[in-house]
C-alpha cells in the first residue's frame, strides 16, 4: 500500500512538472506570435495611413521636388579637393586650428583676407565655399598608440589603464593621418592653396625646433648604431679567425679543447647583439623618414576638383523628401488632435 501511494506521488509530481514546462513553452511561443502580430499590425496601420493620405503626400513632394529643380538650377556647381596628411610633433591642433580660421573667413564672406592669405584674386577667393579637416580614423592607430603607451610607463600603470580606457580617451587629434576637404565654385583654385596651408604650421619657431632637435637626435642615434655594428662586425671576425687557428691546431693532432663550447656561446651573443642592433637601426632609418618634416604631405589637392555629385547633395531629392516628410508629420499631428478631442468626451 506504501510503494502504491509512492507511485502516485511521483506520477503526480512528473505530472505537475510537465504542466509547467507546457506552460512556459506555450507562454513563449504566444509571446513571439504576439511580436509578429504587432509588427503585422503596424505594417497594415501604416499602408492603411499611406494609401488614405498618398495624394497629399504626393502633391507635397512634387512641390518640394520642383523647389528643389528651382535651387539646382540657379545653385552653382561645387568642386572638391583633398589633402593628406601626416601632422608630427603634436601639430595637429595648430593645423585644425588654422583650417577652422579658413573655414571662419568663408563664413564671414572675407574674400579680402582669403585672397591676401591664399594670394588670390578676389573673384577667385569668393569661390572658395568651405575648409573642413577631419582624422582618417584607423583601428591600427590606436592600437599602436596603446603599444607606444605600454613601453613608456611602468608595469602598475598599464595594470590600472585597459585598452578600452586608452580608445575611449583617444582623440581625433590624435590620429596619424589627416584630411582636409576644400570645397569652391572654380575646379582649379586648389593647386595653390596647400603650400599656404602647411607653411602656416611649418614656419611655427616651435615645431621648427622641435624637428632640428629630434632630427639630431636621430642622427646620432644613427651614427652611434652604425659604429656599433662596425665594432661587433670586427669582433666576428676575430673569433672567426680564433676558430680557425684551433681548426688547424686540431687537424694537427692536438686534442685539447681550448674553451671552445664557450666561444660558440659568444659567437651567437654576437650574432643576436648584431640582429638587434639592425632593429634598432631599421626603427631609426624609419623615424627619421617620418620626423624629416613637420607635416609629412602623403597626397595634395588635385589641380583640378572633382564635381561634387549624388543623391545626397542633390536639392530636388532632398526637398522633395523633406515635403512628403513634413506633409506625413501633419498629418501625424491631425490624427494625434482628432483622437485626443475624442478621448476628452
């Protein structure tokens, strides 16, 4: 009679148990079938909207649209050019600077101080429309920034600062290359405009000094690296020529080892000390490549600008899709008035 009632205990309990797990499974699947049922609801609201109010919608976009053909037609062509580059010695806040002064005195319409700085004519100044400079953001820069920091600084400090902290603390400053768009009415005012742009930063006393010191620097670091390799090269040679003076002392019947072990051992120090020593210098040949100037010009403005084209610059679409958006937001607010005059009674 015991074992009977156990029995039903436990069928009762599988049984409790697979009610429940039913349940939770139907809650769920009811759960996903109500997202589906309320996007499909706001899908049909939405056609419903639109195949009530297309007419007006219609009508809003064809007038913006033929304000738009209006502005395209008696808007100028635009053209644009590009400059690349390499700022070093942190002279990149000094170049944003002078860019955003341009771009200032386009705003201000000084065509006198534009062509007095970029030694133009005043009708070719006017054409100029815009400055603007912005990072080539890469991933790589950061992360050789983050490397750069590591080596600097002790090993509690990179304990105590993680990765993410350096990447959300990195500026666009402080990215390694650089790009200035200029945007003007004439497609060959650009030619002239990039000596003028970095010579503003070049002639800075400060960055100047700073080059002919890190210059020198490298320099000798250079100079010291070569005579090194020269020392250990002449060290080689005089091991070499030790080994094969044993060679003969051997070929001649003498067996005794005259430390020979360890002068294999100094012959590989010497040949890792000579590897290392040609990083260093490859590492320095390079820093001196990239340190030679203040700003290092990786590409110019294109003599000739490019057209400035595309949907996203063209007024008739623009307009056109501010009309039909405008058009829906009234209608939008005509509903929300309506139902909230029939809520109130």
């Amino acid at each position: 009679m015991s074992t009977d009632q156990k029995n039903n205990e436990e069928e009762v309990d599988l049984g409790s148990l697979f009610v429940i797990i039913g349940r939770g499974f139907s809650n769920f699947f009811n759960f996903i079938g109500n997202i589906f049922k309320g996007i499909f609801h706001a899908l049909i609201v939405t056609l419903v909207f639109l195949k009530l109010h297309i007419v007006k919608i219609g009508i809003a976009a064809i007038l913006g649209g033929v304000l738009g053909i209006y502005l395209e037609v008696k808007t100028p062509e635009r053209f644009g050019s590009d400059l690349l580059v390499e700022p070093n010695f942190k002279s990149a806040r000094q170049l944003y600077n002078n860019v955003n002064y341009y771009n200032d005195l386009v705003k201000q319409k000084d065509t006198a101080s534009l062509a007095q700085t970029f030694k133009l004519d005043k009708e070719t100044a006017a054409s100029l429309k815009e400055f603007t400079i912005e990072p080539v953001r890469k991933e790589n820069d950061i992360i050789n920034s983050y490397n750069d920091f590591i080596l600097k600084v002790d090993t509690t400090t990179v304990k105590s600062y993680t990765f993410e902290e350096f990447k959300a603390s990195f500026k666009d400053l402080d990215y390694k290359i650089h790009q200035i768009n200029v945007i003007a009415e004439k497609n060959d005012v650009f030619k002239s405009l990039d000596d003028v742009i970095i010579s503003s930063v070049v002639k800075n006393k400060y960055f100047n000094r700073l080059k002919y010191l890190t210059n020198e620097n490298l320099n000798r670091t250079d100079s010291l690296l070569r005579q090194n390799l020269g020392q250990i090269d002449s060290l080689r040679k005089v091991y070499m020529q030790v080994m094969i003076e044993e060679a003969k002392k051997q070929s001649s019947g003498t067996n005794i080892d005259l430390g020979g072990t360890k002068r294999t051992t100094k012959e590989l120090e010497l040949f890792e000390t000579n590897r290392k020593i040609n990083a260093d210098l490859e590492g320095v040949v390079i820093e001196r490549s990239e340190k030679y100037e203040v700003i290092n010009v990786i590409s110019n403005f294109q003599p000739i600008g490019y057209q400035i084209k595309g949907i996203t610059k063209n007024y008739v679409f623009l307009l056109a899709a501010f009309g039909a958006m405008l058009m829906v937001l009234f209608l939008l607010l005509k509903q929300l008035n309506t139902y909230l005059n029939s809520y109130k009674k």
